[in-house]
C-alpha cells in the first residue's frame, strides 16, 4: 500500500502552507509545530516530511530548533529539507534528528557536492529534491526555475545511486485540484524500482489511491490535512489499514 506522509512547513517556527510555492499566500495554522506533530503521532503516522520555508528562502538551514524539538519530543521518521546548500547544514540537520535529507537546489546548482552527501551518507539517508513546473526543475525554495528537464535530471542521480525522490508538480501545491498523475507515471515509466514521494495537489484520499494505483509508493500530504478535507481520524483509519 501507498505510505502517506504528512507535512509540516515552518516560517518563523510556525507552521505554514503556501499554495505553489508563492511565500505571500502564507496562512498559518499553528503557532506550534508540536502540537501538530503530536496530533499527527496519536493519528498513528509514522513518517513526517519537514520544510524549512525560510531555509529554502535564505540558502541555508534556519529552523533546525523546530526540527530538535519534533524528533526529541516524538518518535516520527522525520525527512527534512529546505535550504540545505552546504556539508555543514547536512550536519545540523541530522544532528538535529533528521533521519533523512532532502536536497534540491544544490542538485541543480552544485553536482560535486549533493554527489558527495549521496557517497557519504548513501541513498537511505539522502533524498533527492525534483520540484517542476512546466516539467523542469525550479530551485531555492521554487523561486526559480532551472532549464534542467525532470524525467532526465532524476534519471542522472539514479545513475549514481539515489533511490528515493521527492517530485512536486509547483502549479498542483496547495491547490487542492488533484495530483500530476502524468508526472509520477512519465517518471515510472522510466524507473519503476523508484522510491517516488509524489507532492502536491491531493484533496482527498481518492486521491491518494488514484496514485497507490499508479503505483507511486508514497505521497506528502499538507494542505488537504489542514484544510480537513483528509481528517486526523481519516488518516488514523488509513494507518489501521496499513497494519
């Protein structure tokens, strides 16, 4: 079965949700990303995506305290990203409790030094972040867009060992409209052994089985979670099942 992972996105230690990734369509909705960390917990996840939004926006890791906080105070697998630029945010990060990284930008930007993380750490620990619009890869905190093509730029890190992606269609996120299924299955298409996160757009558990029958393996789920249009009871359901 399809694994849901939920998200929590921080901005100033708050959690947040933007929709495609326009930092002024911030809405908060929690002071404490604690407290929804707990709730997610007692909802019987297991797994927790974590964004720092202001990393992503500043090119270096900035809320590594939010993240200490999370992993000491809950047993969740968390997997964290945004802005990690350099071997020194990879560092905080894990040290931090982060089980795995996610880099993006620096994929695009910097070749020899996400390379190094993925020999230094190996493909269970180390994520690779391709985020697209109009099917190319877009960088720091999706406020710019690469002319790398995703299909191909995922097919290169898979070349050298990655095994796990985490894909974002930026126009689905935060939409609540459905997720790029063309996306995910253009990518299986062409590495179906692909640990694939697919990110973005999901508005329901309809959706969620629409990519289990695609055969993605796992999704981050956000907004609809906030916007209770994917209940905590519904997901505790959904957890029971995975049992």
């Amino acid at each position: 079965m399809i694994d849901i992972i939920p998200a929590i996105d921080i901005i100033g230690g708050k959690c947040v949700r933007l929709s495609r990734g326009d930092y002024d369509t911030q809405k908060v909705y929690n002071e404490e990303p604690l407290d929804m960390a707990h709730a997610l917990e007692d909802a019987g996840c297991t797994l927790l995506h974590l964004v720092d939004l202001d990393g992503a926006k500043s090119k270096h890791i900035v809320n590594y305290r939010t993240l200490e906080k999370i992993a000491t105070h809950t047993g969740l697998h968390i997997d964290f990203g945004g802005g990690l630029k350099s071997d020194e945010d990879v560092h905080i990060a894990l040290e931090s409790g982060a089980e795995k990284v996610t880099g993006g930008s620096i994929a695009v930007s910097d070749h020899a030094t996400f390379e190094g993380w993925l020999k230094r750490y190996g493909p269970d620990v180390i994520i690779l972040g391709a985020d697209a619009r109009d099917g190319k890869v877009s960088t720091n905190g999706w406020l710019s867009d690469s002319h790398e093509q995703v299909v191909p730029f995922i097919k290169h890190y898979a070349s050298l060992g990655v095994t796990q992606v985490i894909s974002t269609d930026i126009e689905k996120d935060g939409m609540l409209q459905g997720p790029s299924l063309e996306l995910y299955r253009s990518i299986l298409a062409e590495l179906p052994k692909l640990r694939l996160i697919a990110s973005g757009g999901v508005s329901s558990l309809d959706d969620v089985y629409a990519l289990e029958a695609i055969k993605v393996p796992a999704v981050i789920v956000g907004k609809a979670i906030y916007e209770h249009k994917i209940t905590l009871h519904d997901l505790e359901k959904f957890n029971q099942q995975q049992q």
